[in-house]
C-alpha cells in the first residue's frame, strides 16, 4: 500500500516537468521522489497515464494505491475529467487530499493582497531589497553602514515561496514585540546616505525619497505588525506540512493549536499598538528622521444627496479606527 504525490513545475526552459512522489511507511514513514517527467499535457487522464508508466516500472500495481495529494486545481480535482477521477477508475477506495500547505499558502497569498495597505507593505519590501542589492554601489553603503559582523541581505519575496514574506519581513522589523534584531534603523540609514549622495542619480534620489516616507509611516508599521503577528503561528505550521515524514495526526493538532492561536489575536488591536510602539522607541533612539506617532486624519469626501433621500452614510472620522475596521473586517 502505498499514497501518490503528483504535481508539475515549469524548468529553466519554460518545460513542464511532473513530479512523482510515493509515500509509504514500513517501521517509519518514508517519502521518495520516484520519477521526474517531462509533460506535453496537462489534463487528468494524462496524469494517470504518466502514474501507471511510472509504477509500471517500478513494478507496482496503481490499484494498490490508497490515497492521493495534489494541489486542488481543476485538472486535479474535477469530478468528471480530473486526475483523481480518472485514477479512482483503477483504484476506488483511495482518499484524495488536497495539500494543506497549499491551501495555507492561497489563503495567506489572499490575506497579504485583501487592502491596499498590506499590498503596498509587502510591495515596499520587495522593492527596497530589490533597490539596494542591485548595483554594487548601493551594496557597499548597506554593508558599510550595518551595525553587525554580520552584513545580513534583505530578502525579495518570490512569487512561489510566501514565507519569504515573512522571511522579509521579520528581516526588517524584527519579531512581533521584539524589535531587538529588526533592520529597519539600518535600511532608513542606507536609504538616507543614498538620498544624500551626490553621485547618485536624481531618479534614483527621488525613488529613495518615496521609500524612506512610505517606511517613516504609522500605517507602514502597524501593518507590518499585524502581519508579524498572524505569521508566528502559521509559518511554522506552513514548515511542517511540508516536511517529509509528516505525521497526520500531529499536523491536525497542530491545524487547530494554529486556529485557537488565531482566534485569541483577532481584533486585538490594543496588542498589535504596543508591538508597534515599542518598535518606535527602539528606532527613534537611533534616528534622526522622526517617525510617524499616529495615522494622519484623512478628509471626509461629501457624498451628494439624491432629492428625496434622507438617510446618511455614517462615516468614521478616528483615522485610527476606520483603520482598524477597513483592515479587520479581511
């Protein structure tokens, strides 16, 4: 008895290529990538076609395969023409599941993306790292103005690995509550001494100009907070469903440590505040630029009243609770 892992992956040269991974335990819990093939469809039936030529050399019978794991797409999952229903043809009684990693992956990817302030927070951070790493004359500012032995790059954020986000993030602001490691004092020290450099180019001091103001922000911040706080429990349990020899029932437990986590943080607010403010205290000793202490007060756009109508729109007029509301109610 044996379980089937299948998915695809473009090469270097924009080739699909399917990999085939078995699962299967004796006295431990065993996971091998058994074949990698080049694919010139992408629908169920041939899917199936490639696993039996597969376990066909391996000398194994596909009817003896008691579950499968695939992303959940369409041509994985589909009732009629879907790789598992093409497969439970040849063996009925396996179980499909849908790989929860991937599942946390879509749901965290939609979370990061839901406002325009998350989306600009994680934009910024790539952008930034992407800025100073580029050309070696930015290169040697940022190492030469590091406070540490170690010269620590900023990391972008791939489009296929959503823990680098957190990875980016931790990176520049440090853990939530704990701002000791963050490099966010040496970022806006680089960014300023590039601003300040005459040989630079004026687009390039304008575009540095743009990040320092967007880091310097009280929405910049808090956000990044909020973030730091829904990444500590998942990322480790996004790490552990993609582990080899994972073990079922301790990645269930772990699934509903991950939930009772969640719904003790939500909408705590005051909490994801003094994270943020004890971030402040520790930047500002090391700062000459001045941080943003609140969100701005955003002007209230008058609506025009339809003859006859008498209700109102209630609007907020506490910038900091409206943001609380436009970012929680995602």
């Amino acid at each position: 008895m044996f379980s089937v892992q299948i998915d695809t992956i473009q090469d270097i040269t924009s080739q699909d290529q399917c990999a085939v991974v078995l699962r299967y335990v004796t006295d431990v819990i065993h996971e091998r990538l058994v074949a990698v093939v080049n694919c010139e469809r992408t629908t169920g039936e041939y899917f199936v076609q490639i696993l039996k030529n597969v376990l066909e050399k391996l000398e194994l019978d596909v009817s003896n395969s008691s579950g499968k794991a695939t992303n959940g797409a369409s041509n994985m999952q589909g009732h009629y023409k879907g790789f598992s229903a093409f497969l439970s043809s040849h063996s009925p009684n396996q179980v499909h599941v849908w790989c929860y990693a991937h599942v946390l992956n879509l749901v965290l990817a939609e979370t990061t993306g839901a406002v325009i302030a998350s989306a600009s927070l994680f934009n910024l951070l790539n952008d930034i790292a992407v800025f100073i790493r580029e050309p070696d004359k930015r290169m040697i500012i940022w190492v030469n103005l590091n406070k540490t032995s170690r010269h620590q790059r900023l990391s972008p954020i791939g489009e296929t690995r959503w823990w680098a986000k957190d990875n980016a993030l931790k990176k520049l602001f440090g853990n939530f509550g704990k701002p000791d490691n963050a490099r966010y004092t040496d970022v806006l020290l680089t960014l300023a001494t590039i601003q300040e450099h005459e040989t630079m180019e004026a687009d390039v001091r304008s575009k540095v100009k743009a990040y320092i103001e967007s880091l310097l922000k009280y929405e910049t911040i808090l956000t990044a907070q909020i973030f730091l706080r829904i990444f500590e429990p998942t990322t480790p349990l996004s790490k552990y469903l993609q582990t080899n020899r994972m073990i079922i029932l301790s990645a269930y437990r772990m699934v509903v440590t991950t939930e009772e986590s969640l719904d003790k943080i939500n909408r705590d607010f005051g909490g994801i505040k003094v994270a943020n403010e004890q971030l402040e205290d520790e930047e500002n000793a090391d700062l000459e630029l001045e941080v943003q202490a609140e969100l701005p007060l955003k002007r209230v756009r008058k609506r025009k009243t339809m003859p006859g109508e008498k209700a109102y729109d209630e609007r907020l007029n506490d910038a900091e609770r409206a943001y609380e509301v436009e970012e929680q109610q995602y």
